[in-house]
C-alpha cells in the first residue's frame, strides 16, 4: 500500500486532498466562486472578456416566469435548459431537435422525445433548486445548443465531446477532451461513463483515452480509434483557457470549452475544483508541470504568452513528459 | 509557514488536553476505566445506654484529622434526636439531643473512609508542655527514669524508643516497677507515658484508633503513642516501642477525653463495628478533588445536574463521529452524502443497535425512495414533494412498528427514534443522485454513508471510551489537534491508490 504511493508520489500525480490544500484554498478564494459556480455570471463575464461562448436565448429566474418557457424556445428546434448553479451535468437537458411528424414534441439528445410540459416540469424542477447547491432556488438558462465539429462525429455517441483545460495560475497545464458514451447519456461528464482522452498541448492532437479510470483506445460505442485526432483551432483554445485566470481571478481552473461546428471554440464553463481523471487520460501526473509554472511564475505573462509557454514546455515530445 | 502555525496550534491543544488528563488521572486519581473501585470501610459506632428520667445530652468522639484515609461520608442514624458536630479542643465530637425518652436507646454514628495516602495531617506544632505536676514517690520514679533514658538518647524520637524499651523490659528496674503499679490497661499505660514524657518536656498525647480489616463485628479502639519531635508527629507501639502505625489504622480521636459522654443516661456503652465494602473511584475521586479545592473539578460535567450529564455524554461522543467521519472521508476516501449526516444517523443507530439499525434504516430508506419515485410521476414542485416524501416516512415508521410489535418483535419500534428529517434528506439526496448519476452512483453513496456510520457508531458506543471521554472530556483537544492535523494531511486516499492505479506502474 505504501508502495503504491510512492509510486504514485514518484509519477507526480496529485491527489484530492493535496489539491484541496495546496491548489484551490491557496489560489481559489472563495467569494470568487459565484464566478464560475454561476453560469449566467460566468457566460457574462467571459463575453466581457472577449470570449466565445453559446448564445443565451432566455433565463427563467421564477416559477411565475415558467410560462415565458414556450416564448423562449419559440420555433427553435434545438436548445439546451440547464441550472445556473449545477453541477456534475445534473440536470441539463439538451434538445436536438422536434419530432417530424408532431412539432410540439422535441427530441433529446439520447433520442427519447418529450412533450413540452416535461421540459416546463423539469424547468421548474430546476428553478426549484433541485440540482443546486443545498436545494437553493436556481435560476434555468435556455442557450444554444452547441453543434459539434464533424471532427468528433466518430468518437461520440450522441450529445458533445467537450475539452477540459487545466489552468493554473493562468497557464495551461494539462487538457484532455471528453467524448459522450451510450451510458453517459450523450453528457461528457467522465463519471457518468464518458470516455476522457488525453491531449498533447503542444500540438492539439488527442493521446489514449480512458473509460472508468481503465485505459481505452476505441470508442465504446463507435469503436472508432482515439487516438491521433487533431483539435482545430487548438491555439486559440488554450490562449481562451489561458484567460480564464483573468476572467475569474481563479488560480486553479478547469476550463470547458466546446467546437462548434458554425462558431468554433466555445467556453461551455469554468470549474473551480476540476477533477483529477485528467492524469489518467493524460496518463501522467499533474505535480511536475505545477510545479514548472511555480518556478517561472512572477513575471506577469499575457495569456497568449502563458498559452504559448505551455505549447512549449508541456507538449508530449518536451522533456517533461 | 502555515504548517508551522498548524503544527504548534496542534501542538499547545494536545500538551494542554494531556497534561490535564494527567493530572487528573495520576494526582487526583480519576479512574481510567469505570469499573474500577476503591476499597472502603464502614465504620461504625452505637453508643447504648439506659435513659433516665431527664433530658439526655451524649457526645461521641469521631475522627478529625486521619493520616492515610479520606472520609467519603458520615451521618448518624437516631430517631428523635437533635444531632450536632461540634469542635471541642481535643477534636469533633458528635453531640445527641433529645428532651424526654425511656428506655434502653442506641444512638449510631457511620462513617465511610478509604485509604489515600496523600491525605496528610496538617495538624499543628504543640507548645512544650508544662512540667507534670507529680506526687513524692512517683515523682522520684519518674525523675530516675527520664534522667536514665536521657542519658541513652539524643533527641526525642529515640528518647520515646528508649523510653518504651526501659519500661517494657522484661526485667523491670524498681523505679518502673513503682511507676506501673497504678496502671491496670493499656490505656493508663499510654497515658503514663505522656506523663513521663511531659516530664522531659517532649509534647506526647495519646491516640486512639481501629485497626481496619475486612470484617469486625465488635472492637475497641487501640491505644497508641503519639509525640511532636519539634517538626512533626510521629507514632510510636507503645507496647514495643518501635515507630510505627498498624496497617490500615485509622485514628479515631485524640487525648484521653472520655470516648463517650451520655449526661442523663446510665449503662454507657459504646461499640465499633467495621465493614469493607468497594465504592466507585469516580466518586472518590471527585470527594479528594473537592477536599483539594481542584477548580478542575468544580468545572467538570459531575458539577452539571444529572440530566445535562446524560446528555452531554451522548454530545461529548460526537467529535469521535466527527473524527472518524474525517479519517474515513480524508485518509479512506469513502464517499457519503452530505458532511454530518453519517454522524447523525449513527447517533440515531444509539437506539437501535447496529443491526437492527442498519436494517431498518435501509427498509425505510428504500421504501421511502421508491415512494419518491412514484411521486416524481405526479409533477409535484420540489418544496411540496419533500414535503410528501416527508409524511410518507412518517407513515412508514408508524407501519414497520405495529407491523413489527404484531409479530412480537419489538425492536422495530425502536425505528419511531430515527430523527425522521434525516431520513427524508437521505431520500432525497438519494434520488436526485440516482436519476442525474444512475443508480450505482446513488448506491454507492448510500453505501458509504452506511458504512461510516456504521463505524462511526461503534467508535462512538465503545463504553471504555466514552468513560475516559465524560471523565477527561479536555482529550477532545487532542482530538481537535488530530483533526486539524488531518486538516493539513495532502497525501493520497486509500480509494485513490485504486483510482490512479493505471499511473502507478511504469
Ligand atoms: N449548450 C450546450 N449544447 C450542447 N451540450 C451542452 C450544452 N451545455 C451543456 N451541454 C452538455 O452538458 C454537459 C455538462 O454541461 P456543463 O455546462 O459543463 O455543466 P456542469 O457544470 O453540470 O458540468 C456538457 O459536457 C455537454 O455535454
Ligand atoms: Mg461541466
């Protein structure tokens, strides 16, 4: 057993506890949180700054404003309603689509259809507080569905692969894509049975994947090889991470960004305790390039210079790998 | 920098809990296990005598100052009697009053001592005694002899050694002889001696006590020699000479004051009887405590009324539950639902015991989600459906009880003490983890909390530590310091040796 940490200890990867401690109490004040834990919060600032993000069609704050549900979807035939305070993909709905034949019936994005009265149910479920945080009342975003790149189409089963960047103190310091699996219910959260690959910063191209914590190298569902695809636009994904830190003021961020198949990269959401799956994916731990970015920090870097350090020093031919 | 201060705070709390806890347990002698008992003696004295015609005044010598024991309790047994204790010169005296009575009468004293060897009698430093008044020829005798052993001793312990060896000689010179020829018991015989003694000006007295054993059903004081060596007291055998006190001698009183004084009464008599029995060192301890004035005590839980005692014995045990809730989330790595609610479900498991409440707690939980299931088919908003879930739990105790007291098992009552919001929060968050994760999720979750409880629960209802904890409750500050050591801990969970297995090979 102490072997095994020692191991692990050897192979830099960091655990939960040491995350807690040293990454999001010492860089992630707390009342910065309402930044990242508030989606509409998140998706203002983040266009302030600049950053692409999905349209926002409507928010629906009150269970009075319920009603303002079918207004807002109006003759949309794919969109998403979601918590602004949830967390872990509960409670996101994503409608693809309407059924051909009846237009007041919509299709999820696992393909089962829903009558408009089981969106306002959940809708209100929503704004009731259920997905949030200690049953709070929440308020519900409608916003764009995102449609992803053709780039994704073999690897995902139904909904949109998303990339998580890890930025610390404002540099990227490890990214792996999220690929939606039949049993994650077309959402990328890894938990929820997606499949999560690890990406080389330095070139945008996707290593291994893993599925549950085990190494996997096709896709559950597609069968369709991980591995060696290319992230367009990959540059321009890390310097948008790399701006998180000024977006939020957060010190340790995971970032979430989409491609779109129209807009390009957009910032889905940022995440003040990003999870650890990502060594997995990546297949190495994260302590070793943290603490490369502890040593030349100081210098007050502008993000697409930290984005460029890291395609530099992180990427899977430098020496740090 | 940080660390330093976590450090030293951990530090100061654990230093300050166990020298606390030390000094309680090795100086005032707080038992560290709660069957753990002292030995005591009963003692006790009946004074008999026959009543006259007149109002009745009888006046007991009891113990004042006893080396080597500690008085636990006293009090008398005597109908219609006025009781008193009243200091006289020679030390306390129990005092019995009554106006008009007949008959014989038999007045009881009881005292219950135990032994403590640092009990010590602050008693005080004598004057020297003025020289005996003696008549011719007694005095020539006594002259004779002081002059003989003082020419054999240098101070006044060995003059009380040579003293007694003179005049227990076998083979007696005349001048003991003529010194002895008026004392008839061992009593005049110690009394003689102080007289002896006055005469060289060494401050004596006698003293009088019980031998302790198991069981005496009658006995009489003992008689022994007592002298003041300009620091402090020493006892002497007055038949021997040797310095000592018997074993387990308690000294009842001081002087040659009659034992027992009735005014109006005749046929006095006064009788010891003596019974060893066991008392709770707990309590000991706290009467030894409040002798010493120890404000550790006077601010413990025993100063608290009896029912804040209980409850605070059940409260005291929580920072255990919060420990091991820390140790199986931040070392283990075992999820759970919410922060405390494994702790509190383990408190409700208090009166269930464990199995049965596992059991019932997993009945009602599932009950209540399957329940809650078919009330997320009705489109309820949230508030009303927790409400809903709420009454349906209510329900379902009521019906596992009588279900279960019909089939004559009655510790499915027992589910009635379950705090029932619990329950319901447990469902609920259940639930919502259940649809958004699937239902290993929400098992596992459900599992985990469970299990710490579980554990929680047996660590917090091991009796020997919830007596050191009511009895030294300042060991919660080594358990603060543990926790917030804990706090600090950044190494890895047991569950995430499992989780990073795929790193840890080469
Ligand atoms: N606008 C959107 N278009 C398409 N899919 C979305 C959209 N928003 C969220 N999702 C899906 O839901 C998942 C979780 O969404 P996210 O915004 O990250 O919320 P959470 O904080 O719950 O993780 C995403 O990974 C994605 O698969
Ligand atoms: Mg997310």
């Amino acid at each position: 057993m102490l072997n095994a940490a020692r191991n692990l200890r050897k192979r830099g990867v960091l655990g939960v506890n040491e995350r807690n401690a040293q990454m999001i109490m010492k860089y992630n004040p707390r009342h910065l949180y309402p930044r990242v834990d508030n989606k509409v919060l998140t998706k203002e600032l983040a266009l302030t700054a600049g950053m692409a993000v999905p349209e926002l069609y409507g928010l629906i704050g009150h269970q009075s404003e319920l009603r303002n549900l079918s207004k807002i979807i109006g003759e949309r035939d794919s969109f998403v309603i979601k918590p602004a305070h949830g967390s872990g993909g509960d409670g996101i709905i994503v409608v693809t689509g309407r059924s051909a034949r009846k237009r007041e019936c919509f299709r999820l994005a696992s393909g089962v259809l829903v009558m408009e009265s089981e969106l306002q149910y959940h809708t209100s479920n929503v704004v009731g507080g259920q997905y949030s945080l200690g049953g709070n009342p929440d308020t519900a975003l409608v916003e764009y569905c995102v449609e992803f790149d053709p780039i994704f189409a073999e690897v995902s089963y139904q909904g949109v692969p998303d990339i998580r960047v890890i930025v610390y103190r404002g540099y990227p310091v490890m990214a792996m894509v999220r690929l939606p699996t039949r049993m994650s219910g077309g959402k990328a959260n890894l938990h929820q049975g997606a499949v999560g690959a690890g990406i080389d910063l330095g070139t945008g191209r996707t290593l291994g994947g893993v599925l549950d914590n085990a190494v996997v190298d096709e896709h559950p569902d597609t069968g369709a090889l991980i591995a060696g695809l290319q992230i367009p636009g990959w540059n321009f994904i890390l310097e948008s991470a790399a701006r998180g830190l000024e977006v939020t003021g957060l010190g340790y961020l995971g970032v979430d960004i989409v491609i779109d198949r129209h807009h390009g990269p957009l910032i889905l959401e940022m995440n003040a305790r990003p999870g650890l799956n990502i060594q997995i994916a990546n297949c190495m731990g994260l302590s070793g390039r943290i603490a490369r970015v502890d040593k030349i920090q100081g210098d007050a870097a502008a993000p697409d210079a930290r984005a460029k350090f890291a395609r530099r020093e992180f990427s899977a031919t430098s020496s740090l790998s | 920098m940080t660390m330093r201060y976590v450090y030293l705070l951990a530090a100061l709390l654990t230093a300050a809990g166990v020298s606390i806890f030390a000094y309680k347990w090795q100086v005032l002698g707080f038992p560290l296990t709660d069957d753990q008992e002292t030995p005591a003696w009963t003692v006790e004295t009946s004074v008999h005598f026959d009543a006259g015609p007149g109002p009745i005044k009888a006046s007991l010598q009891i113990p004042t100052l006893t080396p080597g024991f500690g008085t636990s309790e006293e009090y008398s047994v005597s109908r219609n009697y006025g009781f008193s204790v009243n200091y006289v010169s020679g030390g306390r005296q129990a005092q019995w009053t009554v106006r008009r009575t007949a008959g014989q009468q038999t007045l009881y004293y009881r005292i219950v001592v135990y032994e403590d060897r640092n009990s010590d009698s602050s008693d005080t430093t004598p004057p020297f005694p003025l020289p005996p008044v003696i008549n011719e020829p007694l005095k020539t005798a006594v002259d004779v002899i002081v002059n003989d052993v003082r020419e054999h001793s240098a101070d006044a312990a060995s003059f009380t050694a040579e003293l007694l060896r003179v005049v227990n000689s076998p083979s007696p010179a005349s001048s003991v002889d003529l010194l002895l020829a008026e004392v008839h018991s061992p009593l005049e015989f110690v009394k003689m001696m102080t007289t002896v003694l006055a005469a060289a000006r060494i401050p004596a007295r006698i003293i009088r006590g019980l031998e302790l054993q198991d069981r005496m059903r009658q006995t009489n004081l003992i008689p022994w020699l007592e002298i003041h060596d300009g620091v402090r007291w020493r006892f002497f055998d007055p038949r021997s000479g040797t310095e000592n006190l018997p074993n387990h001698f308690l000294i009842w009183c001081r002087g040659d004051d009659a034992l027992v004084q009735v005014d109006g009464g005749t046929n006095v008599e006064a009788r010891f009887a003596v019974q060893k029995n066991f008392i709770d060192s707990m309590a000991v301890a706290e009467q030894r405590a409040k002798v010493r004035q120890s404000a550790l005590v006077d601010f413990s839980l025993a100063s608290l009324p009896i029912q804040t005692q209980a409850v605070y014995s059940v409260l005291l045990m929580i920072p255990i539950g919060a420990l091991i809730m820390v140790l199986m989330r931040n070392l283990v790595g075992i999820d759970a639902f919410g922060t405390f609610m494994p702790v509190l479900i383990a408190l409700s498991f208090r009166e269930t015991q464990l199995f049965w409440g596992l059991v019932l707690f997993t009945l009602l939980v599932a009950l209540g989600l399957s329940i809650r299931f078919l009330l997320e088919r009705l489109r309820l908003l949230l508030v009303p459906r927790l409400s809903a879930v709420l009454i349906v739990v209510v329900l379902l105790m009521l019906v596992i009880s009588i279900v279960s007291h019909k089939m004559g098992m009655e510790t499915g009552l027992s589910v009635a003490l379950f705090p029932m919001v619990i329950i319901a929060m447990t469902i609920e968050r259940m639930s919502v983890v259940w649809e958004e994760r699937g239902p290993a999720d929400a098992i596992r979750g459900g599992t985990g909390s469970l299990v710490v409880a579980a554990v929680a629960y047996l660590a917090m209802g091991m009796n020997w530590l919830e007596h050191i904890i009511t009895s030294f409750p300042e060991l919660l500050l080594v358990v603060l310091a543990v926790v917030i050591l804990l706090g600090r801990y950044t190494g890895y969970r047991l569950t995430e040796l499992v989780r990073f297995k795929a790193l840890a090979g080469d």
